[in-house]
C-alpha cells in the first residue's frame, strides 16, 4: 500500500478504478441500472464517454497503457468528474516527474520563515507535503501537543492523527480530519514516488491501523489550503480554528498553517491556553532542534 518509485503505472490504475466507482451513471447522462453489481460507471461506459476502445481503457487500469496523452487524460477527468486536485493527481501520476533538485530539503525550515513564524499571534505550523511538523510557535503547542517533547520521527501530523489516542481525542471530527489527512499524503505521494520517508510513514501507518487501510484504499487526494478544525483540549474545551495554508516559491514543499480562532469562546480559550503556556515557565521555552532549522 505505500507509495513505490517502480509502482506508478499500478498506482494509475487504481486510482482510475476508484474513482470509476464514483460517479452515479445519471451524473454523465446514462439511465439508472438496478442491475449493476457494482457502484459507479463501467468500464466500457468510460470508454465511450471518453473515446477510446474498450480494450486499450481495460489496459489503462491494469499499467498496461503506456503514457497517456494530455488530451486523453483531460477527457478522463471531465468524464470522471475530476476537480482540480484530482486532475492534478492525475497527471501526476500518469506522467511521473524527473526526480528534482531541491534547494531546500523539506525537512529544513528557512531562516526567514523561522523569524516569520515567531511573530505570529495565533497558533502556527510549518509542515512537510508529507505532514512532518518541522517548526511550531508555543501557541500551537498549547493547542494541539508538546511537539519539543516528541522524538523527531513521532511529529508527524497524519501519523499523530492515527497512532495518538489523546491527540485523536482533541479531534471532535476525526474522520473529516483522517480522511483529509490520508488525502495530503496520496498527494504527495503521487508528486514525489521517490519519498522514502514517505513510503515508510504510509507502511506503518498501513499496518498498524486499519481506517488508515481503508481510507488508503479510497484513493481520495486533497490540497490543504483553508477550512475548519473542530477541537476540543482537555484543559479549556471545544475551540473551533479557521486554518490556511501558506506556501512560497522558495518552499514549495512546505506548509505555513495559521489557525484562527472562529468565534469569541475559541479566541477565549487560545488567549488561556497561552497564558497557561507562558506561566508554567517564566522565561519561556528553549526553541527545540527543528524551530532551529535541524533535520526533523
């Protein structure tokens, strides 16, 4: 289930076989069939809608297409109702990138960011395409979890999500939150198929929780860039956090989140958390290793 540089062309297929299985034969034009034994469109049926034989589609899911043209995968994604992440995807997967040189590693925040990062008044994160937490204001600790007290490998987002009961608990939407999550690391994976680390995260993660599997299996992908997390912190209660993800050309593989208090009681409940925070030591925590700029 994780991620393979040579597994690409099976990689394809099953996302193709995913979201196949997807689309309501009505959302296309075709008449309802309560006689199909399985969920969304046929094989056949995406072939004509898309124009090709039935034949050289059947050999598109199996790995056995070649290298699909750009006109061809934009009648797929128009036919399987593709939005722009999975489109993306897509394209990703089905035309694999050279492997890049990276100016920055990904794991190693920028000086500029770091300083960035230290102004800001509200609970903040940079993070890996991967969700490897690599640099935190004590805000963000105080909300989600002492990550200065994590070894390296365990700040990981995703892997907290899955494998942390009390960080699970904080989620008072954990599915939306697992689902979005599984959703960022089929991304990145289908960008970069030669991250080890990557691979390795989704192996563990793989066996040692069965909703990670399920969700795995979905082939869902998704673009972190604004919404809502729901939570609830054992000290001050439910706060609701309007969160955006910030990128820039020098970093592209990393995330800058701010999340933003949504109302008065969760503006609240931040403001005492860090007041809690800042009291517990009165000259302040010793930046930890990734803050910075190590390898984390």
């Amino acid at each position: 289930m994780s991620p393979q540089p040579n597994n690409w062309k099976s990689e394809l297929g099953e996302f193709l076989q995913a979201r196949r299985a997807a689309v309501a034969p009505e959302s296309v034009g075709l008449p309802q069939s309560d006689r199909r034994r399985v969920p969304g469109l046929r094989r056949e049926e995406v072939a004509i809608l898309v124009g090709v034989s039935t034949d050289y589609y059947v050999r598109l899911e199996q790995g056995r297409g070649g290298r699909p043209s750009e006109q061809l995968l934009e009648a797929i994604s128009r036919t399987l109702l593709l939005d722009s992440t999975q489109r993306a995807h897509l394209y990703d997967l089905a035309h694999p990138r050279p492997r890049r040189v990276r100016r920055i590693p990904q794991e190693q925040m920028p000086d500029m960011t770091r300083a960035f990062l230290s102004t800001l008044a509200v609970p903040a994160l940079v993070m890996s395409r991967s969700m490897q937490v690599i640099g935190w204001n004590p805000l963000a600790s105080a909300v989600f979890t002492d990550y200065g007290a994590l070894p390296d490998q365990e700040r990981n987002s995703a892997r907290l999500l899955f494998l942390d009961e009390e960080i699970a608990a904080r989620h008072r939407d954990w599915e939306t939150s697992a689902r979005g999550s599984v959703g960022i690391l089929r991304k990145a994976a289908g960008e970069d198929p030669d991250d080890t680390a990557l691979a390795s995260l989704v192996g563990e993660l793989s066996v040692r929780s069965g909703t990670f599997r399920r969700l795995w299996a979905e082939h869902h992908v998704y673009e972190k860039s604004t919404g809502m997390n729901l939570m609830r912190h054992p000290d001050v209660g439910d706060i609701d956090l309007n969160y955006v993800a910030w990128t820039t050309p020098a970093t592209p593989r990393q995330m800058l989140v701010t999340y933003m208090p949504n109302d008065p009681r969760s503006a609240e409940a931040v403001q005492l958390l860090g007041s809690m925070a800042a009291a517990s030591s009165s000259t302040g925590p010793e930046p930890p290793p990734s803050a910075r700029g190590s390898r984390a």
